[in-house]
C-alpha cells in the first residue's frame, strides 16, 4: 500500500527560489533595477550613457545613493549635470563599495564612517578625498558628506542583501578637488600583461601560468573602466611553497580561480591601496563565487602595504607596473585562498632559515595550454557555479517528483 504524499507548491518553489538566489544576484543589472522607478530616470540615464553602470555589473557588494529627478533638473544656477565632461567622476563618488541597508547606516557611531567609493580607486581622488562620510544625529538623519557637499537620507529604494543596497539622496555629492570641466578621456592602454611581468625579471611563474591558464586575457580585458590591480608572486614567492599546499595538483579551473584571487576590478595606485579605508577587497574570484568569498583584507603594516588572505599575509615589495587604470605589484607570497587551503595558517618561510633567494629554484608551471580551456570573459566561473545549480536542482525535482506521488509502507 502506498500513502499518497502531498508538498505544498509555494514551499517548493520558494525554496528552489532561495537556492538559486546567488547566481541570480550575480547578473543583476543596476540599470534594470532603476528603470522601475521612474523618479530616477535621469540619474539612470547619466549612469548608462557614462558607462559607469557597466563597471558596476561585475560588482558583488555596493551601495549606491541615487538622486531623483527632482534635485537633477537644471536650474540658471545649476546646470544639469550631464554637461560637465567628467560628470562619471561625480557618479563614480555615489557608488559606495560595500552593502549598507538602513539599520547599518543607523547603527553609524557619532564619529561618523569614512566609506572608500568607486571615484577613490581611480586614482584621481587625492588621498581620502574620494570616500564618503557618513553620520547618524539624535533624531536618525543619515548625512552623506564630500569636503564640499552635504546630502541627505530620503530612503532606501532597494535591498537585495547582501549585494545591492540603492539609497535615495536629495542632492548630488561632489567630491574635493574635482574639476567639473575636466575631461577624463584617455587613449586605451592595451597593456600586454605577461610581457610587462616578464620584463620585470623576477615574474616569470607567474607569467607563464597566466599565459598557460587563459585568464590573462580576462585582466586585459578589464582594462577599461573602473581598471584592474594586480598582485603578483614573485619567482621565490612560488619556490617558497611548502609541499603540503599541492599547488600543481590543484584541477585547471581551480588555479584559475586562485590567479582571479589575486586581481581586484578596480584601480589602486599605492597610495590609494596605503590609506585603503575599507580593508576587506572583493577579487575578480570573488565576482565568479560569491559576495563574501575569496576577499583579501589589506592594510598599511610596518610602513608597507599588507594583505592577508586568512591563511597567509604577504606584503607589496615592489610597483612592477603603474599607470592608469593597470596597477602591478609585486609581493612576497603566492595568495592562498582559504576556500581551497583550510582555515589554518600557514608557514611558507623557509624553515631553515635561508635566504628565498637562495634557495630551491622556482617549480615549473610552464603547462601545456591544452590542459586549460581559455575562459570567456568573466563567464567560467558562472558557468561552473551554474552547472552545480543545475544538477543539484536535478536531484531535488528528482527527490520530490518520488514523494509527492508514493512513499512505500
């Protein structure tokens, strides 16, 4: 005998829905988003024909403060905005790079928060005149404050936790030091990345395993915009490798996903990266995995630039390349990303106490590209993530197709 099982459809649905939630998130468009709010129409439009909405796509964690209609129309004082030449400055400084919903803001101490914006990795923003301060009075109003403008709280638009946060503002910031007339075209850099580090004489692991993987092409790629800064293991950082980290056994996609690790989808000069005001840093992996995910916490240490990936901290030893919006660094250890190497710290010094430089020469990554299929731009690890959705989604149709019907007795 059979007992005929029945699951509501609502349950079934909002679970998948939650499930696959992250890939979702992972493709929103800021624009798309905006365009249901037709009070925003204006701001929406300065953010696609400025392109700065494209920079924002591949963005995991932002908070944008959007301006109504309202407060953008031109007066004979106020000319619309759209006519100053740099006017994507102005809108890079309302992109806020980390998620901030109206109970964080609230919970501001009196001090205030400096916040890093999309206009401070630039490089254009002298020290911290590309962030945002923000401060909460006795009464709840949150102020947004440049060195030169002030605007206030309207209310949040739209949340999408812990991804998106659109703030409504009631006038546009402008950041110090800008001038609204100047032009910021520049010719396109077209910067050969594997070539530059092998001219740079102490790159050339890492070149070779860019080149070999494919993912050079991406960094190259995200040239334009917002730019790339990349963190790049010197030859002793790889021969430094103790042999329980089993680099080399590590599968094709995931090496790729520890190159992406050392690469953030922004421009930061070295001074930027040494007044960095928020420390914890998305990577380009953190863009194909999650929010939250493969993050590198940097910070000035001991009159140097640090960066700890959880598990192992190196340090910036040298600018190999700098000039906007390409910045190559160079650093002391190969970044371990604790998704793939455990929790734990771990010791690459060389345990008796010898110079790197004098020790075991760097291992051979000179891999044949045929291991490694070359990734669309920014698509293999959608892709994969997308695949596992996929076949989880399978067995769980699968499990409930089985019970909904029959469960045996």
């Amino acid at each position: 005998m059979a007992i005929p099982i029945s699951i509501p459809n609502f349950t079934l649905a909002t679970f998948l829905y939650f499930l696959l939630l992250p890939s979702s998130i992972s493709s929103l468009n800021i624009t798309l988003i905006l365009s249901s709010y037709p009070s925003f129409s204006d701001f929406n439009s300065l953010l696609s024909s400025t392109g700065v909405a494209a920079d924002l796509a591949a963005r995991s964690s932002l908070t944008l403060l959007a301006v109504p209609n309202s407060f953008l129309r031109p007066t004979s004082a106020s000319p619309h905005p759209s006519s100053a030449p740099n006017i994507a400055d102005v809108l890079r400084y309302h992109v806020l790079l980390e998620y901030l919903s109206l109970p964080d803001l609230r919970r501001i101490p009196p001090t205030g928060k400096l916040v890093a914006t999309l206009f401070q990795t630039t490089g254009r923003a002298a020290a911290n005149s590309g962030a945002v301060n923000i401060t909460v009075d006795s009464i709840n109003t949150v102020t947004f404050h440049s060195p030169t403008s002030n605007a206030t709280l309207i209310s949040p638009i739209k949340t999408l936790p812990y991804n998106i946060s659109i703030l409504s503002l009631n006038s546009l910031l402008i950041p110090s030091n800008l001038d609204l007339m100047a032009s910021e075209t520049r010719p396109p850099l077209g910067l050969n990345i594997t070539r530059t580090l092998i001219d740079g004489h102490d790159f050339n692991v890492a070149a070779a395993m860019l080149a070999a993987s494919g993912v050079v092409s991406e960094f190259e790629a995200d040239e334009g915009g917002a730019g790339i800064t990349m963190f790049v293991p010197t030859d002793a950082a790889f021969a430094d490798l103790p042999p329980s980290v089993k680099f080399q056994s590590l599968p094709a996609d995931r090496k790729a996903a520890v190159l992406r690790f050392h690469v953030l989808h922004s421009y930061y000069p070295l001074g930027s990266l040494e007044s960095i005001v928020n420390p914890v840093q998305p990577t380009l992996a953190t863009e194909q995995n999650g929010a939250g995910s493969f993050t590198l916490n940097i910070s000035r240490v001991n009159g140097s630039v640090g960066i700890d990936t959880g598990i192992v901290q190196a340090s910036v030893t040298q600018t190999v390349f700098d000039q906007n919006p390409v910045a190559i660094f160079g650093v002391s250890k190969v970044l371990l990303p604790p998704e793939f190497f455990g929790r734990n710290p771990i010791e690459l010094n060389k345990p008796n106490g010898s110079p790197i430089m004098g020790g075991a020469p760097p291992p051979d990554f000179a891999l044949s590209p045929e291991n490694y299929g070359p990734p669309n731009h920014l698509s293999a690890g959608r892709g994969n993530a997308a695949a596992g959705g996929v076949g989880i989604l399978s067995v769980l149709l699968g499990l409930w197709c089985t019970v909904i019907f029959y469960y045996p007795v």
